[in-house]
C-alpha cells in the first residue's frame, strides 16, 4: 500500500528513532480512523528501524485475543530475534507472569477499583520488573523498537505490562510505537490518559487522505490525467480511506466500476473491525436507507441515542458513511446480503412497523415491506395499498406492483379482497409488460365467475381477457355481465354499455348492440370503482368510426388528446387517446402523425412501456398514410422494442401490418416477408387489428405478383366487415384494393363495380377513399378520361398529405399525357412523381418511373429553369418548395407559420412569375434549393 501524505509522518519517527539511539528514549501513539494507514506506517518505521541495526519486537491486537492473559506481550517477546539464552529467558519470564495470573486468578487483586487504574499485586509486579529489566539489556546491544498494532483489543494484563514498561524507559535505547483510534467506543481511556501522560510519550494523529492526497495514491498507479479526473470520485465514495482506495482501484482496473467482490468486500472488512454497536448501527442504516435518522437507527440497532451517533461518526471517519447515507449503494447492498435473510427480513419489518408508528409516509413503509418479502401484520396491507396508488401517481408503476405483490401475499382471505387486490396488480402489470399480466387472469376469471369480483373489476378484467386473446373466456364473463340485474342508471350499467361501443370497433364478433347509455351517477359503494375516465370518450369516437362518422367528432377527437394527461386513471387510459387518433386518421388529417409526435415526446404518468408501444405503433400507421415509409418502419419497430411481441396480444397486427405495409412499398420484399412468417394470435383476425393484417398481406401478395392471394386477402377483409356491421372505408380499403386485384388478374369490370360500390357507401365522402376510387376507374377507363378523374384523384391525396399514393397518381397521369401524345404534360409529371418518391423512398415506383423520358429531352425553353426561378423571394421560394414536395397549403402554413391566405398569395405571385397556371406545373429545380427551405421551415 502506497504512503501518501504521511511523509511528515514517518520523518518524524524515524528522527525520533534516531534519538532513541541516544538513549532517549520514546513513546508514540499513532491515532487515526480505520484506513488511515497507521498499520502500514507502523510497518514501514519497524522494516527502517531493523534496516538500522534495531531489534524489533512486533505484536497485533485482535478482538479475538482480547480475553487471552498476557497475549499481547507474549508476542512481543516470542517475536524477538535473540540468541536461545535469550529466548529462553524471555519465555521463562512468560511462564512466570502467566502462573502469577493463575495463583490470583480468584481474588479480586488485580481488579481495577470503581473507576480507577488497575493494581498490581507484589508478584506480578515482581515479573514485571523482571521482564522490564530483560528489555532494558537487550537496548543496550542494540536500540530495541516495540511496535504494537490496534492496542486497544490488547488484553488488560499486557496493557498493564506496557505501561509499567514505558514509565522506566524514559532513558533507554527503547521506542515504543502503538496504533489506535481513540474515536471508537469501548476502548481502554485510562490506558490511553496514562500512557500519554509519560513525559517522552507523543500522539501523532493521522487523517483521511484529503482530494489531493487521493489524487497522489492514484498517480502511482494510472497516468496522471486519470488520477486527476478520478480523484474527485474514489475521494467521494472512499472518504481518503486507503484500505477502500485500493479496493476501488481494483475495481477499477477490472470493470471500470464498483464490485460488490472489491469496493464492497472492503466496507465488510471496515464493519467487521468495530464494535459490536457499531456494527449494530450499520447494518440499521443499510436497512432503513433514505429513511434512516439517528433515532431510528438506535431503536433498530437497540442501542441508546448517544451510542448511535458515536456508531455514525465512527463509521463516517471510516470513510464507510456520510452522513446518514453510505457512500455507495454497493456498500449499503454489501451490508445487507451479509446479514443472513431471515435477520435481514425481521430488521426490516422492525424498520417498517418503526416507520408506520411515526406516521411516515406510506411508500417509506412500504419500500421496507416490500424488501422484507413477509407478511407484517393485518396493518401492512392498507399500507402497501396506499403506497401502490401513491407510486402510480408518482408515475413509478414497477413499485407500485411490488407493493400491490406484497398486499396480494398478505392477504389471501377474504377472497373478495384478495381478487379486489390482483386485479389492481393486473392493471398496474399492463402498464409495464403485458405479458405479465396473463398469469393472474385465471384466478381472476376464476373470482368473477365465484362473485368475488366487482362488476366494475369484472369489466376490465374482459379487456385484459381480450388482449391476450382468450375471446371465449371474454365472452362467458360477458354474458355474465348482461344477465346481472344491474341499476338502470347506475355506473356499472353505464360502464357496461360504453364497453360495448368500444368492442364494436375493436372486438365486434363480441358486441352487443342496440343498448341505449344510461347515466351514470355517484354510488355510496366504497368498495367498487367509480365510472373510468376513459369510458365516455372511448364510446363516443368508438360509435363514431363504427358508423362512419369520424369527420363528425374531429374537434372531439382533437380535445381528447389535448385533455389526455395524469388525471386519466390506468385501468385503460391509452383508449381515448388511440381511438381520437384513429379518428383522425379515418377523417384523412394529415396532422395525426403530429400529434402521435406530440404524444410522444410529452411526460406520461404513468410512464408506461404498453402506452409507448401502441403510440408509436398508431404514429407508424400515419406514416404509412402519409407515404413516410422510412419512418413508419422505424415507429413499428421501435412499438416493438417497447413491448415484446409476445406480450402484445391480439394487438400485434397493428405494428406488423405497418411493417409489411411499409417494407413492401419500400420494395424490401424478403423484410416483408420475414414479419409475415412470425406467429400472431389466431384470435386476432377476430378483431380489426386483423384487418389490417389481412389487408397489408393483401398488399405484399398484390406486389410480388401473387394477385389470387392478394384478392383473397381483400376479399376476406371485406366479409368480415360485413359481418362485424363495421363495413365503412376508413378502417381498410379493402374495395379498392380488390379492385386493384382484379385489374391485375384482367377483370376491369369487376375492378369498376367495386369502385363505384366505394363510391357509394356511408363515409364515401372521405378524400381518400374518393381518391382510391377515382383512381382505379381512371387506371380502367379509357385514356380519354383518364386525366380528369387522375387529377381529381390528385387534389385529394394532396389534401391528404400521402405522397406514395401522390407519386402513384402522378406517374399514372404521365403514362396517360403520353398515351394521349402530350409528352410536356408527361414529363412534367414523371419529374414530380420522381420528386415524391425519393421524399417516401419507394424503390418500386422509382424504378417503374425510370421508364419515362427524362426531362433533359425537353426542348429548352418549353417548362419554367433554375433561371426563372431566381425571380422569387426567398419566402416565395420556400413556399413553392414545399409546393413541389407535396404538402397542402394547410400543411405549409403550419410549417412556416404563416396563414393559409398568405400562402394561396405567395402561390399567386409564384405563379405569375414563373408563367405556369397550377401547382403541378412547378419547376421540380426548385427542390435543389427548397430541400434547405423544407428543413429550415421544419426547424423553425
């Protein structure tokens, strides 16, 4: 061990040493905390004093040997390296001393009086001459150095033998050098006031090495920059203890960090070198934690007030503690694995009902309960109740389960409570991992069925059902439900219907509809839940995308997601949220991507992983609507590293539809492929995530050239939805899309009659469900018409902001001008179809679109240059960049935050300049410069 800052130190014995030989001689007490480095100081003046010629004679004190006669002074004389004759003599004189301890070892001669110094009766002090004299000759061959390590677990004959010895070597050739910590309790004091009191004895206190002193001890070891920079660090977890500095050098030396094998072995060597109340305090400390006072750790430890705030200074000077608190959780953890578990469980029910006594909050409480892993009482359950629903709040959902765990265990009888208890634990589970979930949902379906669940706790728990699939079980609960002779205009009539809304959307082989809603209003019942939160609005927007009426609650929509926030309680809270985005996305807002953004990167109390998953899953389907193919295939895989797929459920189809929608535009085929060959549920495609399963499958088939299966797909989409009564475009365009199907298989009129059956269904109203429609009658019609219907098709995806769907339409109307022979209204669109689908990455189209002739053919002159375009402000050229790459006026107010009329102005005075007529005749140059005016006005 390196000795750093006790150069002064050791100088100074050594001249005291030096001295000695004069026959002056010499008495130190070295004083300092544990990891001082008094023991190594010790060692090194003892290896300078036998370099130079003394006789050393060494001795190390253990808590173990404190009650063996004259074992201290038995080592310093059997460690002497003298001639036999000596050796004889020393252990002659020892055989004397420990026969005069026997002959009086029943009589009370050598007991100390009340609060005085110990007497010596005529014999032993008769061997103590003998022995002092015995030194005293082997001084004067050589100077003699007694060294004697953790004097005060010396046994109290030994002590007695040294102080005897110091008062008569005032002028010998003997130094004698003991270490201590006069800090720690229950040492020897009057040993400590007499022996300093000789007039050649010293006290030489040592310190904890200070920041620089810690930076010195590292230097020795690492390159200077790295003692510098880590200094600071081990000075803070160490306290400028050397014997946890060598420990955290190691440490740092193997892993970088902080080993329970190293740092906190050495705290357990620095506990296990104190007093037993010491000891005692630390292991109260380590379990009571942030919670921890002085008080507290005296009623743990049982030991007085006084004594715990000795324990804490002793162990702050060990460099173990500061303060209250250890100086690393290794450290606090190392104390605690030590203590056996049934020790550690009972000091930490101790602690808890400690806590709860002083009216502590109940999270304290409960962190101790919960560690514990042991039912403490009838008292604890209200307890961890509390703090479950405290910890929600807080948004720490992991420690609101442990406690509702903890509660479950607890209480297992009455039965009602109990199944009142799991299924909070359930709910509570979801938030984090799903899957976890699913192994207390037979015995609460098991409850349900007993009547030990409420009906509020029975609602829920069929939801629960219903993500994992287990429809059967779902149903059986839900007619149970139904048949129960409920209060018309109670809450759980009220609650029971609005499921019903929302299962129309999302479970339809289940609903029951045609019930009207019945008020809800306050019950005295205690025990049962008020109405969720989430209820109301889950029904109304559920009714709404059921009947295709989404345009018809967007402002509803829009406020529940603006309301969303922690006063939305967690039996089901990402509904509204999702079902108002779905909204959004039926009514074609190109803003629903905005606010998934927005969603996302708010605060969410709780924080919850499940909640994360589908948001991104929700934000990945915009994406796709919006042509952004890259980032809807980094928002489904991102739902998927939130929740494993394993544990979403039925709900699983949401993300891989967007992944296999997305990677098949893109092209990626063999990706697409590979999320199509993972297992779902087979309950899923009873739900409508199944439908955009069926649908996106549909798309890959459709892609790769398999055009039957492709149909098939749609038309399966199709008969359920007709079957569910949710037949309405918004969720799937399962029409047009079969109609695509069968243009491909050749079958224009098949492909016509089921657009114009598009056109003419409840919701048609819809851009893009027009859009698609007009489009597949355009791509089957006559040439002729073709342009009309494509244009029209056009305005509305642009309304829509779907640049795929765009590109698509542009490149069909480029095929069509050049059909028709008007090959500058042909170019001019396959140069913004090009434009497109490098924005939405469609290798597909990108490749179909290198088949047109490229606009370099064009003679000069005939569309708007660069040159031309140097006539626009800089305003009028951010506008009409964002023009070309597709955004609505809308779109691009929003992104330069200017009105809508300002933007039809600059588009005007862009046009005019620029000699074109309309938006689709814009320069594709622009975007050379616009693609920094798109950024800057997305930055903005």
């Amino acid at each position: 061990m390196e000795l750093v800052e006790r150069a002064e130190q050791a100088m100074h014995l050594k001249q005291m040493l030096m001295e000695c030989d004069s026959r002056k001689g010499m008495v130190v007490l070295l004083d300092g905390p544990s990891g001082s480095g008094k023991t190594e100081l010790l060692h090194r003046v003892a290896e300078h004093a036998s370099r130079t010629g003394g006789l050393v004679l060494r001795a190390a004190c253990s808590r173990a040997e404190h009650a063996l006669p004259f074992g201290v002074l038995g080592q310093l004389l059997r460690s002497a390296p003298v001639p036999d004759a000596s050796a004889g003599e020393l252990e002659e004189l020892l055989l004397r001393a420990a026969a005069t301890q026997d002959a009086g070892a029943g009589s009370d001669a050598h007991r100390p009086p009340a609060g005085g110094a110990a007497v010596i009766g005529p014999e032993l002090a008769g061997v103590l001459a003998d022995i002092t004299r015995a030194v005293l000759r082997l001084a004067r061959d050589a100077p003699v150095f007694l060294a004697v390590d953790d004097v005060r677990h010396a046994d109290r004959l030994s002590l007695d033998c040294l102080l005897y010895l110091a008062r008569r070597t005032g002028s010998a050739r003997v130094m004698a050098v003991l270490t201590d910590d006069s800090e720690l309790p229950g040492g020897r004091p009057m040993f400590r006031t007499e022996l300093l009191d000789q007039p050649h004895a010293h006290r030489m206190a040592l310190t904890p090495l200070t920041e620089a002193g810690v930076a010195g001890f590292l230097a020795a070891h690492l390159d200077r920059p790295s003692a510098e920079r880590l200094a600071p660090e081990f000075h803070a977890l160490a306290g400028g203890n050397l014997l946890l500095l060598t420990a955290l050098l190691d440490d740092h030396r193997a892993t970088g960090g902080v080993r329970r094998e190293g740092y906190g072995r050495a705290v357990l060597r620095q506990t296990s070198r104190v007093d037993p109340p010491v000891a005692a305090a630390a292991r109260a400390l380590a379990v009571l934690g942030a919670s921890a006072r002085p008080d507290r750790i005296a009623r743990i430890a049982g030991i007085d007030a006084a004594r715990a705030e000795s324990a804490l200074r002793t162990l702050a000077a060990a460099g173990v503690v500061n303060g209250l608190t250890f100086r690393h959780d290794v450290a606090r953890q190392s104390v605690l694995d030590d203590l056996p578990a049934d020790e550690r469980a009972t000091l930490r029910i101790k602690a808890a009902e400690l806590l709860y006594e002083q009216g502590c909050p109940a999270t304290e409480t409960a962190g101790l309960l919960v560690e514990a892993d042991r039912p403490a009482g009838a008292w604890s359950v209200d307890v961890l109740l509390e703090a479950a629903e405290q910890e929600l709040i807080a948004g720490r959902s992991h420690r609101a389960a442990a406690a509702l765990e903890a509660a479950l265990r607890a209480r297992p009888e009455p039965a009602a409570e109990h199944a009142a208890i799991e299924a909070r634990l359930v709910q509570v589970r979801r938030l984090s991992d799903p899957a976890t979930a699913e192994t207390h949902l037979a015995a609460l379906v098991t409850a349900a069925h007993r009547g030990d669940l409420t009906p509020a706790h029975s609602v829920d728990l069929v939801r629960q059902l219903l993500w994992q699939g287990r429809t059967t079980e779902a149903g059986e609960l839900l007619e149970r439900l139904r048949a129960a002779e409920l209060e018309p205009h109670g809450e759980v009539a009220a609650l029971l219907h609005d499921t019903e809304q929302w299962l129309a959307w999302t479970h339809p082989t289940l609903a029951r509809r045609g019930r009207k809603p019945r008020g809800p209003q306050p019950t005295a019942d205690v025990a049962a839940q008020p109405t969720d939160p989430w209820c109301r609005p889950t029904a109304l927007l559920a009714d709404a995308l059921v009947n295709g009426r989404s345009h018809e609650v967007v402002q509803r929509a829009e406020q529940v997601l603006k309301d969303r926030g922690p006063s939305y309680d967690i039996t089901w809270p990402e509904e509204p949220a999702l079902l108002a985005l779905s909204v959004l996305l039926n009514a074609d807002r190109p803003d629903a991507g905005a606010w998934c953004d927005r969603l996302l990167t708010e605060g969410h109390t709780p924080y919850s992983p499940t909640w994360m998953g589908l948001l991104s899953s929700a934000r990945a389907e915009a994406a796709v609507r919006q042509g952004d193919l890259s980032r809807a295939v980094d928002h489904a895989q991102l739902a998927l590293s939130h929740v494993s797929p394993n544990a979403w459920g039925v709900a699983l189809g949401a993300p891989l539809s967007a992944l296999v929608l997305a990677t098949t535009r893109m092209g990626r085929y063999d990706e697409a492929e590979s999320y199509l060959t993972r297992a779902v549920p087979k309950a899923m495609f009873e739900t409508r995530y199944g439908l955009h399963y069926l649908h996106a499958r549909g798309q890959f088939h459709l892609a790769t050239g398999h055009d039957h299966a492709a149909l098939a797909d749609f038309l399966a989409c199709g008969e359920r939805m007709r079957a569910w009564g949710i037949d309405v475009p918004g969720i799937v365009p399962w029409r047009t899309s079969a109609a695509e199907a069968w243009l491909e298989l050749g079958n224009r009129e098949q492909a016509a009659r089921l657009a114009y059956d598009q056109l003419g269904r409840p919701g048609h109203n819809g851009a893009r469900t027009r859009a698609a429609a007009l489009r597949v009658l355009a791509v089957g019609g006559p040439v002729g018409r073709r342009p009309q219907m494509l244009t029209e098709a056009l305005d509305l995806f642009e309304q829509c902001g779907d640049r795929y769907e765009q590109t698509r339409v542009l490149a069909d109307l480029s095929d069509a001008y050049s059909e028709l022979g008007d090959n500058r209204r042909a170019r001019t669109h396959a140069r913004r179809a090009r434009h497109l689908v490098t924005l939405c990455g469609a290798a597909p189209l990108n490749e179909a679109l290198l088949s047109f002739v490229d606009e370099s053919d064009e003679p000069a002159g005939s569309h708007p240059t660069a040159t031309d375009s140097a006539l626009l402000t800089g305003s009028e050229r951010r506008v009409a960049a964002l023009a070309v790459g597709g955004y609505t006026n809308r779109d691009i107010a929003a992104k330069l935050f200017i009105t809508p009329s300002t933007v039809e102005q600059h588009l005007t005075r862009i046009y005019r300049k620029l000699g074109v007529t309309c938006r689709k005749d814009l320069p594709i140059e622009l975007t050379t410069s616009g693609v920094e005016a798109v950024s800057a006005a997305g930055e903005a």
